[in-house]
C-alpha cells in the first residue's frame, strides 16, 4: 500500500487591509482606589498579614498606649494552618520589658480582633516605631458671629448639627450683605 507524503498545512491568507485579532484589553480604565486593596492584600500577605487591618487598626487592637512603642512585623503560621501562628513584633528598645510582661494581653487582644485563635506565641524584635498616624482635626468653628438678626431664631433649634449648618449659611449671608 502507498502512502501519499504529507501535504503542507494550508497557510492562512489574510485578506488586504483586515486587521489581526487582537484580544479586549480588559474594558475600562479602573481608578487607582480599587487597584490598591488588590495591591496592598499582595504586599501585606508576602509578609505574613492574612489581613492588612492589623496594620491599619493597630491602634485600636491594642490601644493608643502600645502601639507608640510596638508595631506588627508579620505572622507566620504552621504550614496550611491558620491558627496558633507566631506574631513578630518591633518594639522600642527602651520598652521592650514592659512590652514582654503585656504579651498575653496583646495575644488575647489580636485573638479578639480576628474572632479565632490566630495567635498563640509573640516574638519582639527590638527596633524604630514609626507612631501611629495623628487624628485628623476638625477646623475650628468659625469665630465670625451670626447677625443678630439671624441669631435668636437659630438658637432654639435642637440639634447641633443643622444649627451649626443653618448658622454657617447664616455667617456667609451676611458677610455678602455687607460687602
């Protein structure tokens, strides 16, 4: 029996002026606000934070007070484990000791925060503290004073702030009166 030799793939022909398929590049343009949770969730799991919230809400885990002086690092689990995990502290030289006799309440406080027994041990690290972030401030109320026409009517609203709304329209009523 003969065999006839393989014959060539036919080549694709491309018709003059079509253009090749390109694939869709993913639709629209995306802000950077909803690329930075993805972004940082990548980050803080390389360095061992399941959650970024321990990071950003620190302070309030373990109060204003320690978290001057210490700062999670990073917590490392048992391997495809998601418990009893090791947490890594950098703590203030100077602060270090108190810090130590505090772990158990720091344990407790983290445990807490994430609902199940994430931590089990905590190992310091002595180095800089960056502080936390300050509050914000609000700006002071403004020190110009109501017309006088305007401020007796103002005073017996009840809740502060529509008064402090109705007042600051107030204030810029009368400061265009009187240019």
């Amino acid at each position: 029996m003969e065999r006839d030799p393989p014959s060539k793939p036919a080549k694709a022909t491309v018709k003059a002026g079509a253009r090749r398929y390109e694939r869709p590049r993913g639709g629209q343009a995306r802000s950077i606000s909803e690329l930075m949770p993805e972004i940082g969730r990548t980050a803080f799991r390389r360095f061992g934070f399941i959650q970024s919230s321990v990071v950003t809400r620190w302070a309030e885990i373990v109060g204003p007070r320690h978290a001057r002086v210490c700062s999670p690092e990073s917590i490392r689990f048992p391997p495809g484990e998601k418990n009893d995990g090791i947490l890594q502290l950098v703590v203030v030289p100077a602060h270090a000791p108190i810090i130590q006799h505090v772990i158990p309440e720091i344990i407790e406080r983290v445990n807490r925060f994430f609902g199940y027994s994430a931590v089990a041990k905590v190992k310091l690290r002595q180095g800089e503290v960056k502080p936390p972030a300050a509050p914000e401030r609000k700006a002071p109320p403004s020190l110009k004073p109501v017309p006088v026409e305007l401020g007796d009517s103002l005073r017996d609203i009840g809740d502060p702030e529509l008064r402090a709304v109705l007042e600051s329209l107030a204030r810029s009523l009368g400061s265009k009166e009187g240019e």
